[in-house]
C-alpha cells in the first residue's frame, strides 16, 4: 500500500478529516450531518471531498450493508507532524523559534500544556547549541537575512 501524505491536504479536507479522526470512522450520511453543522457545505461538496481523501489514500472505505463506512489511513498525529515538518522545512533555521514563539502566544493552552512544555525545553536546553546556523544560502556564504 501507498504512504499516505498529509501536506496534500486542503484546509477543507481537513475539517472532513478532524471528523472522521474524532469518530474513528464514519459513515458518509454521519459526515455530512456533523459536517453540516459547522459550515454550510452542500452534501456534494461533502461527499467530493470525501471521494477525493479516498483517492489521495488518506481514508479507506468499508462496506458496511449498503453503507460505506470511511476510517482515517493516517494517525491525526502523523498527519499534523507531517504538515509542521513541512513548513518548518521551508523557514530559516534561525527564525523557526519566532514563529513558535508567535503561536504559543496566541493558543489557548492548559496548565499541563504548559508544564509538559518547560519539561520539554529543559530537557533540550541540556545539548542545545549557542546558537543555531542560518540555512538560507549555502554553507560557507556570507549571510544578512539573520
């Protein structure tokens, strides 16, 4: 079977996914009712959408009498890390942490989510280097974006 790639999804297909990944599994007429309720999608728009997740291997159908029941192909987890580790494989190495910076800023986060966060920034602050290499020109190049 073919690696499923989450950076192919659109913002929409996402929405359907985020459903689906909630459920784990559901069947299309279950899709469009939720899905229904948070925007005001025709049941064609839905019902491509899903067709076309299928074909880009991200959800698998089942045959469940006359229905199709739809399960996620990819873990939501490896779905977000895949779509994070692509945009931060498009930005400058040394302006990754400003833009981490900016999201935490702005999410809502619980005290656990705080405290799993320092756990985490500890524990890299042990092998963390003085200071990180701009890579937005060849090695050796002289470089003023930083």
């Amino acid at each position: 079977m073919k690696t499923s790639d989450a950076t192919k999804m659109s913002p929409a297909e996402w929405e359907l996914m985020r459903i689906i990944w909630t459920k784990n599994g559901a069947g299309s007429s279950e899709v469009i009712e939720l899905m229904q309720q948070k925007r005001s999608w025709t049941e064609s728009t839905i019902k491509t959408l899903l067709r076309r997740l299928v074909n880009k291997e991200i959800l698998k159908t089942v045959k469940d009498g006359r229905k199709f029941i739809y399960y996620p192909v990819i873990e939501e987890k490896v779905a977000m890390n895949e779509n994070v580790t692509e945009l931060f494989d498009h930005l400058c190495n040394m302006k990754k942490v400003k833009v981490v910076i900016e999201l935490l800023t702005k999410l809502e986060l619980s005290r656990s989510d705080i405290e799993e966060l320092q756990k985490v920034l500890e524990e890299k602050s042990k092998t963390a280097p003085e200071m990180v290499e701009c890579d937005c020109l060849p090695a050796g190049m002289k470089n003023e974006c930083c």
